[in-house]
C-alpha cells in the first residue's frame, strides 16, 4: 500500500514514516499543503494522512481540492491528524470528504 503523509512537524513525520515503513507500506512525505495538493494530483495513494495546519495551503484546502478532482487518489481515503480539537473543524473536515479524525495527542 502507498500512503501520503502530509505533516509538517519533522519529528512526528519521522515516527509515522519510519513505523508505517516498517510496517511494509510505501510512504511519501510532504511538509506544506502546496506540496500535498501536488502529490495527490499525479499520484495514486491508498491513504493520505493529512494535518491541517500545513504551511501555505491548508489542510482543509488540500482536502476539498482533492476530493473535487474525481479521479485516482480522489477516492483515497483521508485520515486528518492534527492538533485542531474544535468539533467546529472536525465537522468541517469530514463534511469536506475526510474518512477520519484524529486529535494529535
């Protein structure tokens, strides 16, 4: 399986993409929300794990972006962790198409 790691904290992005790695997946990793957006346009993912608070373009931009496009990593599914606690965000996010929320703890 190849999953997205969109997550700009550098030391919570190495945990997820040295355990998921060793867990067999296949990882890309991208620190900012220009970046993501791009990735989940010419890529085909089988999860993408987003954090909103990506520098440039949020994750909640990338998100809607995504799920507008209607075609490959379109229909992945999307698990947002993020320090966002607000139920304000949460629903935003999966009324945006997200499949998950997870509070970074």
């Amino acid at each position: 399986m190849r999953l997205l790691i969109a997550e700009d904290d550098p030391l919570l992005a190495d945990g997820l993409c040295r355990t998921l790695a060793q867990s067999g997946f296949v990882i890309d990793h991208v620190a900012d929300g220009a970046s993501a957006d791009h990735m989940v346009s010419s890529q085909a993912y089988d999860l993408v794990i987003l954090d909103l608070g990506l520098p440039g373009l949020d994750g909640l931009s990338v998100l809607k972006r995504l799920r507008r496009r209607g075609a490959g990593s379109s229909k992945a599914p999307v698990l947002i962790l993020t320090a966002r606690t607000g139920l304000e965000d949460r629903v935003k996010g999966l009324d945006l198409g997200a499949d998950d929320y997870l509070v970074k703890p």
